[in-house]
C-alpha cells in the first residue's frame, strides 16, 4: 500500500434520531479542536509506514494488542 502519512482521511458519522443537541455540539466542538490543534497534536504520535497507524509516543507494549482484544467476539 506504501507510505500513506499524506493521504487525506474522512470519517463516516451517523446522527441518530435520539442523539442530543449536546451531544451534537460535543462532536462539532471535538472536530474544531481537531482542526485547530492538529499541528501540536500531531507531535504526540510516531506514524508507522508499514501497519498505517499512529502510535502514541507514551504507549506501553502491549497496550495495542489490549485494545484490540476490546472488539474480538
């Protein structure tokens, strides 16, 4: 796949009916911040080029391998 570092990104976002107007406003504010602060924030990940993901420079070993044990049925 190569190096993907400067491919743009989306998300997909479903709104649903019973979502709150705060909740909303969390998220618009969560993606402002993004947009605001990405630069800085940026510096507290290294990219890794052969799995295309950003780890956080204060991971622990294993923590990766703990998260994703999260989501297996």
């Amino acid at each position: 796949a190569g190096d993907l570092m400067e491919k743009p990104g989306w998300i997909r976002m479903s709104i649903h009916p019973t979502t709150t107007n705060e909740e909303i406003q969390y998220v618009c504010e969560s993606i402002r911040a993004m947009a605001q602060n990405h630069t800085e924030w940026a510096l507290d990940y290294k990219y890794n080029p052969l799995s295309n993901e950003f780890i956080h420079t204060d991971a622990k070993p294993g923590s990766l391998d703990m998260v994703k044990q999260w989501f297996v049925l």
